[in-house]
C-alpha cells in the first residue's frame, strides 16, 4: 500500500507551469528523496503534500484518503522547514510540545512524549533553553523533534541541512539515516544535494524543470540513469556524445568520432540507431590498460584518498578518471580502457 | 572622499550639527524654564505645592491621563488591524493602504482638527449621517467635550501607532505561521499564539508613541474639546496667555516632562526602537 500517492498533480502560476502533472507513490514507512537543482519543482511537490499550496489539477492520497482539499492543520503531517521556523518566543520544550498543545494532549503525557522527542535527536537537558541560544545543528534538531513528537502519518522535510557546515551535515545526515531505520516512517525528503540523497534516502525522485525525470533507489540512479541529465546530477561523470550504432533493446554501441572502436554499453530505454546519444562512463570505471586507448595525463587533482586524472585522448576528447592515491599512473602517457558491462548508453537530454 | 570623511571623524561628529542646535533651541530654554519654574516671589516650591495640592489642578492631570490612556488604547486597537492589512494586501494594495495612513501625516494638525469641527458639529454631516439612518433620534454632543477629543486625537496619532505594528509584523517570518498551521493550530490559535506575541514589540513601541504624544497635545483638545476636558497643555497655555503667571506654566511643563520621562523609563524594557530602525 502506498502511503502517499501524487496522481496526476501539477501546478501552474499563471502562465507559468511550477509542476507538469505527475505522478508519484511513496510506499509506507520508505524514505523518499525529491533531488533537483533550483526551480525543479521539488519544493512546490513538498508544499502540496503539506498543504501550503494548492495544486492546479489531480489528486493527493495519503493512505486512502483524498486530502486534495484538506487543510494544512488538518492533514497530520510533520515539517521541516529549511529555516528550521522554531517560535522565537518560546524556549525548547514549548516549540517541541506546540503540536501536543494543539491536539489537547494532557499534561503528563505532553511531557513525557517531549521528554522522549527531545532524547530521540539527543538534546536530554536542554528542555529550558531559549532558542536563540542554540547552535544552527542543536536548531535543526529542535525543529525534527517538534515535527516528530506528532507521530505525523508522514514526515517532510525541506533541505533542512542546508545551513549546516559540511562536518556537521555529514553527521547528521547518518543520525536522520539511523533513526529512519530505527523506527521507519513516511518521509519526504526535498535536496540539491546528491551525496544528501544517496546517503539517506530508500529512493530518489531525480526532478528537472518541474518533471520527476527518474525514480529509484541511489544504486540504480548511479548505475543505470535514465538520461544524461540524471547521469550528471548523481556522481562525477563522463558523457561522450556519438551516434547510436546499433541497439538491441538492451545493448547499444555508440559511433565517437575519433575513436577507433563504437562504445558498447548497456542501452537506456528511448534510443534508435541512428539518434545521437551519449556513452556515460564512470571515471572510476576507467582504468589503465594495455594496449588500450592511448591517452595523455594532463591534470592531476588530489582529493584526498582519491586521485582525479584528467586524460586527453588521441582525438581531443577529455575524460576524467578517478584512482585511488597511490595507485595512479605516474608519467603522462598512459593507455586505457574500461568495462563495457559499466557503460550506459543514455538518450541526450536537451 | 566624503566617506574617508565620514570615517575619520565617525558617526559622533555626524551628529554634532544636530546636537548644537538642540542645544541651543531645545536644552537652554528647558533650562531656563527650570530656572523660571523655581523663581515665584512667595517661595520657590510654591508653584509645585499649589500644582499637586489643588483639586482641579489634580483633576486636570487624571483627565489628561485618562484621555492618553485612552487615544492609546483606541489607536492600538483600531491600529492593529489595519497594520495587518496593510502587511498581507498585495502590493499595489499595500501602496493605497500607505498612502491612506502616510497622507494625513502631511496634512497640517490644525487643518485636519478645524475639519473635525466641522463634520462633527451639531447638523454637521456625521450627525445628519446617524439621524438619517436612524441609529440616533436626536443629534449627538460630539463637539466640545471629550468624544470629540477622543475622536479628533485618535485620528491624528493613529498613523504613529500602525507604523511601529506594520513594521514589527512584517518582520515575523511567514514560514513560523506555516510551522504553527503544520502543526494543526487553528488560524484564530496561529494569531494568539504565533503572530501577536512576535508582533507586541511594535504594538508597545507603537503604544509609547501615542501614550507620549498623547500626553503633552495641545491643538486638537484646545479646538475640539471644551471647558469640562481640559488636559495638563491647555492648562499651561491657560497660565501663559491668559493668567501671566509665567512660574506656574513652568512648574506645570516640569511635571509633564518629568511624567514623560518617568513613563519612557518604565516603558525602555518594552519599546524597541529597534523594531522602527531595523525595518526590513
């Protein structure tokens, strides 16, 4: 059963179409991510889950349940906001014991239940603290409590990372990870960020200029995109543009100009030979190889625990490649290849 | 260049101009009217023994508390809704609503009090309005006592109080009222809750405004009230101009003043200036 279902909703301003119509499930107690750049149309999907905006056109089902129409306040579902939204005139424990208030929980139960929130995203102690004198990650998590102490039927959250330095998210993103599997529940998760969505999410939505473009978990998305816009969004990569040689349905070869053999790969749906496409090899698919294409080190990035190796090729063509620290090639020429069983061919997305 | 200027000598040497005319204008004269306050012939203090001990001297400075209480209280009220108007029109509403608050602040005082003389006056148009329709059978005493003070001062300062509430309103992040809705809270539980508590350092800076300014007016309760309203300004300028007895008038400013500066005391820990300063 699905506990979120988007049929068929969109939104338009005026002439302006935030949201084409789609179509999206979100299965019970999963972790859905909506990855997009700006303007994608991920934070106008959230709103309409929330209730904060009214969609143009189709339905919203949670459960099985039509809340199309139904109020905000009404839909039982849990935010949080980018900004965090914590009222500033009241301390920890009254932001987190709001929705309780709210609902006319007792007393006793209120603060038992804040009690219990506070200690799910650890912040035991800090019950009596006034906002203000919160860090931005002891915010963030005031803000997850006070969306979770509701049991909301489904939690959303809006890139409630983003004001956080990059240790600090890296941390957090594990501890949101831990506790969704600790105790799973309907999440809607809204980022930019690709690792954000790999590291957390049961799936991706892949969204661009308001379409979901692909859905599925973050292994899939990697390995098998659905276009060149997909491709890039997830992960570093190279696209070499070419004409579809030949395709079988499910294997393709690609023509490079330049090369001196077509690219084979595994063959995205959409193609037909003759079409240009492109062939997205992973950089850390391309290897040194014997015998392979002749290719020429031309910059060397050091990140750590991974070498980038930009490599021209005898035609022009760029690639990077990524090794391992210590196990790059030195000098700076080098003769390559790849697996072929790790190679998509993907329609362009123009 | 002017920058460089401006930096060099920094913001205390910006306000110096301003500061020696205050000086000059506004600091020796109260200085002298401190002096003047202290100089009647039967005794220094008399003046201020006469002024808190006469019964209708103490009956014009409850009544002139009354009447700042009061234009305080109505400004507030009426204010406030406005104000929230006024941060929730669209824009090109927005623009009709300030101007509607903007515009009478340019009018001159007495011009918009000999108007209210008019349309309230026994067969003015407000009467004839309530008549007509019925509400009253006979025209109201709107002129000359304290209905008209009330009307015709709330008029005037209202624009004091609804700037201070706009802006603190507009300063309340829509995401909290969306957060509080999120949560179930009704639109009536949001506004108590959320929107009017972040919103009372304007309501009380706003409040202040209208509470000082209310105290020491002068041209509106002098024109519209009557001889059973006197407030503490017209009773100085009763003592100036009529009775020439220049310690009185004095000692009388000195206690307006030193209520002014008692309430702005008190009032320091509630009104923000900043809430004015730092419109966004």
């Amino acid at each position: 059963m699905s506990a979120v279902r988007f049929a068929g909703i969109g939104k338009s301003f005026g002439a302006f179409t935030a949201l084409h119509p789609t179509d999206l499930d979100v299965a019970d107690g999963e972790f859905l991510t909506l990855l997009g750049p700006s303007g994608s149309g991920k934070t106008t999907l959230l709103n309409i889950c929330a209730g904060y905006l009214p969609p143009s056109r189709g339905r919203l089902l949670v459960g099985e349940r039509d809340v199309t129409a139904t109020p905000a306040r009404r839909r039982n579902m849990g935010m949080v906001f980018q900004s965090y939204a914590l009222f500033p005139h009241m301390d920890v424990h009254e932001n987190v014991a709001y929705g309780l208030r709210v609902r006319r929980v007792p007393a006793s139960e209120i603060a038992r239940r804040v009690a219990e929130a506070l200690r799910v995203v650890r912040l035991e102690g800090f019950a009596r603290r006034a906002i203000r004198a919160l860090s931005g990650g002891q915010q963030q998590r005031v803000a997850l409590a006070r969306a979770l102490v509701i049991e909301p039927d489904v939690l959303l959250m809006d890139e409630p990372l983003g004001a956080l330095d990059r240790q600090l998210r890296k941390e957090v993103q594990l501890e949101i990870r831990r506790m969704h599997l600790a105790r799973p529940r309907t999440t809607l998760y809204v980022t930019h960020d690709q690792e954000e969505a790999l590291v957390m999410s049961d799936r991706v939505a892949v969204m661009r200029a308001g379409s979901v473009v692909q859905v599925g978990t973050g292994r899939a998305l990697y390995d098998r995109p659905a276009d060149a816009f997909v491709a890039r969004f997830l992960g570093e990569s190279n696209l070499v543009a070419g004409t579809v040689a030949a395709t079988d349905g499910t294997t393709a070869t690609l023509t490079v100009p330049g090369l001196p053999h077509a690219i084979a790969g595994s063959a995205a749906s959409g193609l037909a030979a003759g079409a240009r496409a492109v062939a997205l090899i992973r950089p850390e698919t391309v290897r040194p190889e014997a015998g392979g294409l002749p290719a020429r080190i031309v910059e060397r990035v050091h990140l750590g625990e991974i070498v980038a190796l930009r490599l021209v090729l005898g035609n022009g063509l760029e690639l990077w490649c990524r090794r391992l620290a210590g196990t790059d090639p030195a000098g700076e020429g080098i003769e390559i290849g790849w697996d072929p069983a790790s190679v998509s061919i993907l329609p362009d997305a123009a | 260049m002017l920058d460089r200027l401006a930096g060099r000598l920094g913001p205390a040497a910006l306000l110096l101009p301003a500061v020696a005319l205050l000086a000059v204008v506004f600091v020796l004269p109260l200085l002298r009217l401190l002096e003047l306050s202290f100089s009647d012939p039967a005794g220094a203090a008399t003046p201020y023994v006469e002024l808190l001990h006469d019964p209708i001297y103490r009956k014009v400075f409850a009544a002139t508390a009354w009447v700042a209480v009061a234009v305080t209280a109505i400004t507030v009220l009426l204010g406030y809704p406005f104000a929230l108007a006024l941060a929730r029109a669209p824009l090109r509403w927005r623009v009709i609503l300030f101007a509607c608050v903007l515009t009478p602040l340019w009018i001159s005082v007495l011009v918009r009090t000999f108007s209210w003389m008019l349309l309230l006056e026994t067969n003015g148009p407000v009467n004839r309005l309530l008549v007509a329709g019925g509400i009253v059978e006979r025209p109201l005493a709107l002129l000359f006592n304290q209905t008209g003070v009330l009307i015709g001062m709330v008029h005037v300062l209202l624009p004091y109080a609804v700037l201070p509430i706009y802006a603190a309103l507009v300063r309340v992040d829509p995401a909290l009222l969306r957060a509080s809705e999120g949560l179930g809270a009704s639109p009536a539980r949001t506004f108590l809750r959320v929107l009017l508590p972040l919103s009372m350092p304007g309501v009380a800076t706003g409040g202040a405004f209208v509470f000082l300014l209310s105290l020491g007016f002068f041209i509106t309760p002098a024109l519209l009230g009557g001889a059973s309203s006197i407030t503490l300004s017209m009773l100085i300028d009763g003592f100036v101009n009529e009775r020439l007895v220049w310690p009185l008038a004095a000692a009388a400013s000195m206690i307006l003043l030193a209520a002014t500066l008692a309430f702005l005391a008190m009032a320091a820990r509630f009104v923000a200036p900043a809430a004015v300063a730092e419109v966004r």
